[in-house]
C-alpha cells in the first residue's frame, strides 16, 4: 500500500508530460509551415534528429581524410546500409553506444553504402526513425575497391562492417557482421579510460 | 536490498573486466586461401538434400563457385549476370556452382528463389558453413574461379558495380577468358560491397 501511494507523484508527473508533450505535436502541425520553420530554427526546440539526418556525398579521398585522427580522439566508423538487414538490426545498438561515449570523447561517423539515389529519401528517413545523431555520409565511388582496401586489406568489403581507431588512427578494433555489443564496448571503454 | 545491490555491482564489474580482456581485433573468419592454393575436394548437399561433389560438378576447363544469398539485394542484383555467366561458359567447359551459407536461409528458401529468379545453375547449401570458412568467404555475392586443377585463379567480384549500367570491369569474365586463352590471369583479386554471410552461431 505505501509503495503504491509513493508510486503516485510519479504517475502524475508522467501524465503531465504525456498530455504536454501531445499538445505540443498538435500545435506544430496545426501551425503554418512557415511558422514551423522559425519554431525549428529556435535552438531549444529544435529536434536534433531533423538537423542530423542530412547525409553528404564523399569520395574515397573524403572518406581517408575522415578517417585520419589528429591525436584528440579515438574514432568509431561504421559502414552500413539501408538494404543492409544486418545494418539496420544492429543500428538501435550503435545510436546508444553514439549517445554514451560521445560525451566521454569518442567519435562516432556512419559511412552509408547506399546508392546516391538515396541520399536525401530513404537514408535519412532511416536516421530519423534511428534517432540518429552522429554524422552520417555517402560514399560515392564508381568503383568500391580502392576504398574498400584503404580502410583496411583484410575486409572483402562485406556489410556491416565496423572500425575502431585510438586517437592516433590505428585500427584496435573491427569486426565484420552484426557487432557484438559487448565485445565493441570493451574496447571502446578501454580507449576512453586510459586516455590514450 | 543493499546487499543485492553490492552483489550485483561486483558481478557487472567482473563482467566487465572479463570483457575487456578480450583480444581486440575481432576477426572470426578464416583468412581466404592464397591465388595458386588448390581447393581440397568437398561434398554439399543440394536443394533438394542431394549430395554433390566439387569434383562431379567442375568443367573441364574450371569451376566459379559463387557464395549467393536469397535475402541479399546486391546478390539479388546479379541473378540475371550470373546466369548469364553459366550459359556464356557452360560450352566453353567452364562449369558455374552457387553455394548459399546463411544459416538464416533453409534449401526449401534457396530452391523457390532459385526458380524464382531463373537460376539454373546448381546451388548447394552449405549448412554450418563449413566451406564458406574453408574458403573465408564473408559476402555475397563473392567468386572463387578454380582452374582445371582446382587451382584457386581469382577470388573477388563479379564486377565493379551492382547496377549494371555502371559497370565498366568485369574481373571475373576476364579471370575465365585468360584462363581459356592459356594466358595467366591479370587481377588475380578484387573487392565490391554485398552483404556479410550471416553464419551460424
């Protein structure tokens, strides 16, 4: 019975939230689009996802100088796609891994496979769902080898294929396939603690 | 409840620990073998559970086994090039063989796209994927061109790119068509994305 009448304060407050938050949604769609603009353009309100799902167009030369660290900090990229099932299903993963390391230092860029057909429809779309924030790019080569071997000689270039680089750019940690939470997340803890 | 709370602190930093002695690279599959290795003789069933030897199937000019997938839409992408590939060299002695590795496709899956999608070539399954990590295939689609001995000649792509209008390399074609002139192949190896071969376990 005490533990039910504690539990109360807290099933108020979300309530609360719940109807607050749905009234918001209701009067940005009844606003008019270009009163939705300015509302989005205002910082605090501004959804993160909105402003992070644009994706832009890289070449392999691109790709190599994003991958190149300059002593600050270590560097996670993840190679995926969104007709890539293995891609999506471990997403979910990578967006919370993004969101508990970035603040600790790591950085986090996804590097998309998808055609450039898709850059502005269906990869965003999927980043949105995602709740993605980390950068995101498409890589835009007519022939995928010399990207693919610049990464790293021993990937076939089969998707998902993720990276992790220290903070001098030396690769510590890859696997190829759906990542393995636990495994990526020793390494990752490694590099941020020890402040290499 | 504390107590609980202690415990089971000490046993998520245990965890923990335990995981961060991992090694770090993680690289389940097998390295692929070298150009000029000769691939060991195997035994995979077909679609239908019908056992087949590499060597009852390979042409007397050589053999593509190429790891496909149902699911795959690069490998998807190629379904007509490949069979277009098994007509151009059937008579030329060269034989083709699609293997499917993905333990998330039973042959009951494999035969219906195989009818599906025209593929006339026979495809084995590689249940355990046992000859993907002989091979250390890790995507589809990806080739293994083995000459009449059963010499590894070229292990890679088909072509530079999935959408066939882009395509300005063929590595596989030219790998055959050196070894039918006697020649020796010029790229020996060559890379594309596809999709990682979804293993067992």
């Amino acid at each position: 019975m005490t533990a039910r009448v504690r539990l109360i304060p807290f099933v108020v407050v979300g309530f609360v939230a719940c109807i607050s938050s749905l009234l918001q949604t209701v009067s940005a769609v009844a606003q008019s689009p270009s009163a939705r603009t300015a509302h989005l353009g205002r910082k605090s309100h501004a959804p993160a996802v909105k402003r992070s799902a644009r994706v832009r167009a890289i070449n392999a030369g691109e790709m190599q100088d994003l991958l190149k660290r300059d002593g600050s900090h270590p560097l996670l990229v993840n190679y995926w796609a969104t007709w890539c099932d293995p891609c999506r299903d471990e997403f979910p993963d990578l967006v919370k891994i993004d969101k508990q390391y970035r603040a600790k230092g790591l950085d986090f860029i996804a590097i998309s496979l998808d055609d450039l057909a898709d850059i502005n429809s269906a990869v965003p779309k999927f980043l949105r769902e995602m709740k993605a924030k980390m950068p995101v790019y498409l890589l835009n080569v007519a022939d995928p080898e010399p990207a693919i071997n610049s990464v790293d000689r021993g990937w076939s270039g089969a998707l998902p294929a993720t990276f992790l680089y220290n903070n001098k750019g030396e690769v510590v940690y890859k696997h190829f396939g759906r990542i393995k939470v636990d495994e990526l997340r020793a390494a990752i803890e490694k590099l941020v603690s020890s402040k290499q | 409840m504390k107590r609980l709370y202690v415990v089971s602190l000490i046993v998520a930093l245990a965890a923990i620990a335990i995981a961060g002695n991992a090694r770090s690279i993680s690289t389940d599959i097998p390295a692929a073998p070298a150009i000029g290795a000769t691939i060991v003789d195997f035994t995979l069933p077909d679609t239908d559970g019908k056992d087949h030897a590499l060597n009852s199937l390979k042409g007397k000019n050589g053999t593509v086994l190429i790891f496909i997938a149902v699911q795959c839409p690069i490998s998807n992408a190629y379904n007509e090039r490949m069979e277009k590939l098994a007509q151009d060299y059937k008579a030329r002695g060269i034989s083709l063989v699609g293997i499917n590795a993905n333990s998330t496709e039973p042959a009951a899956d494999v035969k219906k796209h195989a009818a599906q999608n025209n593929l006339t070539f026979p495809i084995l399954k590689d249940n355990g994927n046992k000859i993907a990590d002989s091979l250390g295939a890790t995507r589809t689609p990806e080739t293994y061109f083995l000459d009449a001995n059963n010499k590894l000649v070229y292990h890679g792509r088909i072509d530079n790119s999935r959408d066939l209008s882009q395509v300005n390399s063929s590595e596989l074609r030219d790998a055959l068509e050196a070894t039918l002139a006697g020649k020796p192949v010029e790229k020996t190896t060559a890379n594309a994305f596809g999709c990682a071969i979804k293993r067992a376990g």
